[in-house]
C-alpha cells in the first residue's frame, strides 16, 4: 500500500514515510501494533539474535472443540509456532533474553506453551548470566486451555521470583494491549517498567470494571501516561528511543553489578 491512514486520527501519510517513523503517526503520534518481527528489527542489532524452543508448539490440555483449527489459522496466518518468540540478542552490544509477544497469534494470548517459553527464558537467563528483557501484549489468559492457562499466572510469576533472587535484571516493556492474566502476573513484576505511548494497560476492561465497582472510571485510566502519573510504570518511552533507552538500562547494570563483583 502506498498510503497508510491513521486509525487514531486518521491522517493519511505515505507508508514509506510511516515505516521510517518506526511505525508510529507522524501526525498524532500514534503508535500502530507491530508484529515480532517488526519489533526485532528495531531493537535487536542485525544478526544478533539466536531463537530458543522453536520446537514447542500445540497443545490441547482440556481437548476444547475446535481448538486445533483456531490454532492452525493462527500458525498460517503469522508463521509463528506460539504467540511468544523467545532468544538471545544483542542490543547495542549488550547482551540479554529477549521474549517478545506477538498479539497477531490469538491476540498473544497465554497458554501453557507460553508460560513454559517464559518460564524458559528466565532459566535460561538465569544459567547465563544474562538480563531479561520482554515486550508484553496481550488479551490475558487463553480461554481454550481453561484453569490450564490460569495457572501460567502462577508458574511465570515464579520464573521471575527465582530469577530476582538470583540478582538479575528483568525490564518490562509494556505494549497495546497488555491486558488479563500476562498483565497480572510477569509483566507487572519487572524491576523496571517501561511501556510505549498510548498502550492500553489493565486487567479487565473498563465496562466490567464499573458494573463490578458501580463507579464511573476515569477517562484513559488505562492508558500508559495514567499508569504512570500514577506509579505504576516507571517510564513512558517513544519507540525512537526505546532501543537507545534498554542499552542504557542494560550498560547501567552491567556497570553496577562489576563494581559488586
């Protein structure tokens, strides 16, 4: 296509132009989904980074009808096995476990063979040595694996508990959406929480949170600039700096932890 139109504004631009912007509106400053790949491009220094688990792939604890077809049309749909990518890659010459949530794979939702791949990463980094990183963006839990993908909650959780004792460095980037059981359980328990402009961020959604407290909420109460004016996050960061920004964090730890060692 030659042009893109903003669905926030719905400024038309020329998509070499929106591409160059790292994908985001140069108008409003919108910051469209990106897939992945996408996402390894702009962050990962080229040829850097090394896959792990590529071979985990469908599993149907509960046998829910239909679920393998669901599955199926997700994997054609994004070449993906499962809605994580996990890996080592280098960021500006620093190393880390990268896990990145792609929301084109049933919306990133979390099953078992997410949560084992992040509960992985973090054992990984731990036997290495390493920083995690991780880009979260999800609709929650997977409802076609039931109590199954609920207990993802708890397992990855642990992952992140083991590895914060361990003494490493987990930094948390959240992206549109986060939302259900990732954002209550591993991406909210980062030493450092960053997320990208306008994300929206939260647990449920704002209807069924006013039906259940039977208060009207805040307009953008859960958008990424709420989230941190109210202490929730520690940085809104723009995609163009983002990369720049994990270096600095990752050089920053690696400085602190040689002057302990």
């Amino acid at each position: 296509m030659v042009f893109y139109k903003c669905p926030h504004c719905c400024y038309v631009q020329e998509t070499e132009v929106f591409e160059k912007n790292l994908r985001v509106c140069i108008k409003c400053g919108y910051n469209e989904t990106i897939d992945c790949s996408i996402r390894l491009r702009q962050i990962i220094d080229q040829g850097t980074f090394k896959p792990m688990d590529e071979s985990l792939g469908f599993e149907n604890p509960i046998q829910f009808p239909e679920y393998e077809l669901k599955y199926q049309k997700a994997f054609e749909k994004t070449g993906l096995p499962e809605a994580v990518i996990t890996g080592e890659g280098i960021i500006e010459g620093m190393g880390a476990m990268i896990g990145i949530m792609d929301s084109r794979f049933m919306m990133s939702s979390m099953g078992i063979v997410v949560g084992e791949k992040i509960t992985r990463l973090f054992e990984m980094a731990m036997e290495r040595q390493l920083p995690v990183i991780i880009f979260s963006a999800s609709g929650g839990a997977r409802m076609q694996e039931g109590v199954m993908a609920l207990m993802q909650m708890a397992k990855t959780a642990g992952a992140v508990a083991r590895f914060s004792e361990s003494g490493g460095l987990y930094i948390s980037v959240l992206t549109n959406p986060t939302t259900g059981g990732v954002s209550a359980s591993f991406s909210f328990l980062g030493d450092i929480i960053l997320a990208e402009p306008g994300a929206m961020i939260g647990f449920a959604g704002k209807r069924v949170i006013e039906q259940t407290i039977h208060e009207t909420l805040p307009e953008g109460f859960q958008k990424a600039e709420y989230l941190l004016e109210h202490g929730f996050l520690d940085a809104v960061v723009e995609r163009k700096n983002l990369k720049t920004t994990l270096h600095q964090l990752l050089k920053f730890h690696s400085v602190r932890t040689a002057a302990a060692g």
